[in-house]
C-alpha cells in the first residue's frame, strides 16, 4: 500500500514498460539474498538484454558482472545463452580475474540453468 502511495510501481508489475534506466538501476542493486528472480524474470528483454550486454562489456562495471549475468540467465530469453557463453569465454585483460570477475564468470555458468 504504502509503494502505491508513493507511486512506485515494482518492475513485475511493470514489465511492459522497462526502460534502460530501470535495468541499469536493477542490476546496480546490491542483493544480499540474491537477484530476486520475480522482478528479474519480468524485465522486457528486448529492452534489458542490450543494457545487461554493455554492462558485462564495461571492464569498471565488473562489480556488477554477476548482477547482470544472473539477470539474464533469469528472463530466459534464448539470446542469452550466447551472451552468457561469449561472456564465460571471454579472457579479461589480466591473467589472473579479480574476486567479483571470478564470482561474475561462475554466476553466468548458474545463470545458463536459468534458460535452460
């Protein structure tokens, strides 16, 4: 009631209307119990799958890796798959993958199982 009242609308409820800002906003959140795949399966991706694609191509937004690459795995849309793969196969910059790059490279493997 009180999220009415203030006027905000969570993304399940407003799938159709995903904008970028949204989907960078979503996955820019820090879950401590994870991604919350309700309002991950929601976004519309054709909208999300580009936004989560750049994020995963962005060497400074490697925190944010694993965010995105459980998020595509959990809209389930085929073209994620080849996103995900692409981006597990990928070799970074320096030999040796930080924490978050590590976390991010084994978050996309468990995201696959999402589509799947």
């Amino acid at each position: 009631m009180l999220a009415f009242l203030l006027g905000i609308v969570p993304l399940a409820q407003n799938a159709a209307a995903t904008t970028p800002e949204q989907v960078k906003e979503f996955v820019h959140n820090i879950y401590i119990e994870g991604v919350p795949y309700d309002e991950a399966s929601q976004l519309a991706a054709d909208v999300a799958l580009p936004v989560l694609k750049q994020v995963l191509d962005d060497p400074g937004e490697d925190e944010y890796w694993a965010n995105a690459a459980i998020t595509i795995g959990m809209i389930g849309n085929d073209q994620g798959v080849n996103l995900l793969t692409e981006f597990v196969n990928r070799q970074e910059a320096k030999s040796k993958l930080t924490r978050a790059q590590t976390v991010a490279k084994t978050s996309a493997v468990i995201a696959l199982g999402y589509i799947v």
